[in-house]
C-alpha cells in the first residue's frame, strides 16, 4: 500500500467523488444474491404464500362488510393466485437477472 | 431417555418467558419477557456501538470510529442505489432498522441467546412499520397520484379491470412477505441447528456403533452454524434493501 502517494490520493478521491454522483440508473429491486437451494425455495415460498392470504383475507373483509359469502371470498382468492403467480415471476426474473449480471461480472474478471 | 429429548428440543428455543409481570393494562398483558430484554439489548449494543465510535471521533478514525463510518457508508450507498438522491431523508430509518436486526440476528447466534427476529410478531410490527410510513408518505407527497401505483401505465383499458385488484393484492403482500422472509428464514435455520447439533449428542449417546455417526452430524452442524451467520446477515441487508425499494416506491408511484 502506497497511502501516502499523493498522485494515488488525489486518484483515490476522485473515485470517492464519483461514487457520490447520483447515477441514472432505473433504481433496480432487492438484488438479493441465490443463496442456496433452501433460500431460493423461501423466498418463493413467501411470495406466493403472502399473495394468497392477502387475497383470502382482502375475501373474507369483503364478504363481512358487503354479506356477499361466498363471491368475495372466490373472487379475491383467484385475484391472490394471480398475484401470487405474477409475485413468483418477478421473482424468478430478478434472480435470472441478478445470475446474468453476476456471471457477466466474473467473465470480466477472467 | 426423556431427560434427553427435553435438552435437544428443536422449539423449546423460541419459548416466550415472563421475566416480570406487568398484566392487564387496559385489558392488555404487557409483562417484560426475555423477547423484550433481547431485544432491549440489540438496540442498546447499536446505541452503544455508535455512540461510542462517534464521541471521539479523528482525521485518521480508529477501529470504532471505522466501523462507524463503514455502516453509514454502507447503508447510504444502499439507498443512493436504490431509491437514488433524495432517499436519503430516510437515511436515519433505514440506518437503525438494519442495525436492529442485523444485531438482533447476530445476538441470536450466540449459544443460549434469544433470537427476538424469529418471532413473526417481531418482523410483523418492523414491516407495519415500514409499509405505515410508505403509505403515510406516499400520500402526503404525491396526494392521490399515489394511487398510480396500483395502475401500471399503458394497458389498454379493460385489462385494468383485472390489473388493478392484482396490484392491490400485490401491495397489500409487500408486508406480509418481508415479515415471512425474515421470520421463515430465521425459524428455520435456528431450527436446523439445534437438530443437527441434538443429533450429534443423541447419537453420541446411543453408546452403539452409530456413535460412530456422531462426528457427521457435528460437522455439519459447524457447515450449518457458518451458513446461518452468512443468511443473519443477509436477511437484515435483504429486509434494509426491500424497505428502499418500497420507500422508492413512495416518492415515484407510476413506474
């Protein structure tokens, strides 16, 4: 380490100054990394599962303000299993991204 | 035999104990727990920590004070990245909830330790928390063009009909899944580790030739103890990253 090397200071604080320039990039969703099989099928299984309660519950509010049993509840329920499937996708097109990104970044490397 | 299983019990570890009782405060039991005490104490290491590395503070840092600077660098790249600028007026929210549970999941390493974040009624309030203020936010800055969030530009008009009760529903989950996320991951590696690490004493116990499996499941109880720091980890920068990406949402509904 030559820290003391002012060519690489002033080098070193140029980088840091660019670091802070809001860059104009579409601000991207969780880059959370594939960690391993198991957390792959968490984070699925949180997508979906949250997406069909949502929708069960938004169901049964509905039914128990409007007295409509059972249509809320059917209704709300499929709009939850798209949203759960559409939550799903999202999900697998992000990692597939992030994966793309990251091999790209280690083909850089080579 | 029973005394065994009592000591290798997988869920005895997220057992809730009174410390002392405070009950029925208008009908509510607000006694203090051990949840509580723990979680007490992760937000008073965090207090701690960087109360101290910032009370003496130097041109060339020490190690405390560098380790400061390295968290609010860290989290504040974060949020540049993500919600860009001028998501840093949240800066000081994003900044303690990921140290609370960073420190949270970190004290629940420790053997006999309590892991406050593997309650569902813990990571449940952060994320109400997080979604009350993307709500509230959202409403105050953009008024009704929050809205827009739940009506993606550019679809021809009966698909909205559909698109629209999606989107809500979509939204509505946002909470849901980052207290799931967090709790599921959590539970489950906690959970992991105690049976892998019963196993390797139960086997050891048998006192047959399976005590010869017993250095097996030790081992990979260790494989498993560094994989839970890496996802403790994780799941607090996971849970930090996903409340910038709401609160972007809050500042720029209609993308």
């Amino acid at each position: 380490m030559t820290d003391d090397n002012p060519e690489d200071l002033s080098e070193r604080i140029r980088r840091a100054q660019n670091a802070r320039k809001p860059k104009d990039t579409s601000p991207s969703e969780s880059p959370e990394p594939a960690v391993n099989a198991g957390g792959l099928a968490l984070r699925y299984g949180t997508e979906f599962a949250a997406n069909v309660i949502v929708g069960l519950g938004l169901g049964l509010l509905i039914d128990y303000i409007f007295g409509t049993t059972p249509w809320g509840l059917l209704i709300m329920l499929g709009f939850g299993l798209a949203a759960a499937i559409l939550g799903v996708i999202r999900a697998y097109n992000k990692i597939n991204a992030e994966i793309a990104e990251l091999t790209a970044s280690a083909d850089d490397r080579d | 035999m029973l005394r065994t299983f009592a000591a290798t019990d997988p869920i005895a570890q997220f057992e809730v104990k009174t410390i002392f009782g405070i009950e029925d405060v208008f009908g509510m039991d607000l006694s203090f727990t051990n949840a509580s005490a723990y979680m007490l104490l992760a937000s008073a290491l965090v207090a701690g920590l960087f109360w101290y590395s910032a009370s003496r503070t130097s041109l060339v840092p020490n190690r405390l004070q560098s380790i400061g600077e390295m968290g609010y660098e860290f989290i504040a790249n974060m949020i540049r990245g993500v919600a860009g600028e001028d998501g840093l007026r949240f800066f000081p929210f994003v900044f303690t909830l990921f140290f609370f549970i960073f420190a949270a999941n970190m004290i629940g390493m420790v053997p006999y330790a309590f892991t406050t974040t593997s309650h569902i009624v813990v990571t449940g309030a952060l994320a109400l928390l997080v979604i009350g203020i993307v709500i509230v936010y959202g409403l105050m800055k953009n008024g009704l063009g929050f809205f827009k969030l739940f009506a993606p530009s550019g679809a021809p008009l009966p698909i909205y009909f559909l698109l629209v009760p999606i989107e809500i529903v979509s939204f509505l989950a946002r909470p849901l899944t980052l207290a799931l996320r967090l709790f599921a991951n959590m539970l489950a590696g906690h959970i992991t580790l105690k049976l892998f690490a019963g196993f390797a004493i139960q086997l050891a116990a048998t006192g047959t030739a399976a005590m010869l499996l017993a250095p097996l499941a030790f081992a990979m109880g260790i494989a498993l103890n560094a994989l839970e720091f890496l996802v403790a980890g994780l799941q607090a920068y996971v849970f930090a990253i996903l409340t910038s990406v709401y609160l972007n949402d809050a500042m720029h509904p209609g993308h």
